[in-house]
C-alpha cells in the first residue's frame, strides 16, 4: 500500500482516508462524475474525471453470501476482516439504474464447519 500511496501522491492524487464515499454521482448522459463522501466535518462532493471504487468483499454480509452463493449454507464461517460488509458493492447500484458490470460479487475465503466445503 506504501507504494501506491508514494506513486499515487506523486503523480498529484489526494488520498483521504476515514472519508467513506456515500454515493456516486452521474452526469446526464449517466457517466460517473463523481461522489459524495462524508468526513469528521461532514458530507461534500468531489467532482471527478475518474473514480477507483477499492473496497473489500462481502465474506462478513450472510445475507449478501446467501444471495450470491448458492451452495452458502448457515454452517460456513467467514475468517476475513470484519469490514468486508459488501457496502462497497452495494453503493454503486443505489446511484444508477443498474449496476454496473464491474460491481458484480467477487471471491472471498469462506470456510466450512465442520471441515467441510460445499462443492457445487
């Protein structure tokens, strides 16, 4: 992460950090122009030319596992970080009409108990 963050800064980005983007923002033609984020002082707009939405999964969201997984069964248990909630994935369908291909569900490490993995 140090070194996207140094390559990032250097070519003139702005990292904020604890600042959770709330929504996106779309222009007439329905093209991303940027987002609403929330911050310790509270909601703004960014306006931009282009957004990198990097957010984690959905391992800690049963409901989103039981709607994506078709062999998820209530016996699976998630060993990833707390924070992977799926509002990442979420978000940008509450902006547009659609969501978009690249917003689709991804991977995550789930495990079985007992010692056992769903095989689909």
């Amino acid at each position: 992460m140090k070194t996207l963050r140094d390559n990032c800064t250097e070519l003139g980005a702005k990292i904020l950090t604890h600042t959770p983007a709330k929504k996106l923002l779309c222009d007439r033609r329905g093209n991303i122009s940027g987002v609403v984020a929330e911050s310790k002082e509270g909601e703004f707009t960014i306006a931009a030319k282009c957004i990198i939405i990097a957010t984690g999964g959905y391992g800690n969201n049963r409901e989103m596992l039981k709607k994506y997984l078709p062999n998820y069964h209530d016996t699976i248990t998630y060993d990833g970080p707390p924070s992977n909630t799926g509002d990442g994935i979420t978000w940008p369908s509450k902006s547009a009409q659609q969501r978009p291909a690249w917003a689709r569900p991804t991977f995550m490490a789930l495990s079985s108990s007992p010692n056992r993995i769903p095989t689909p």
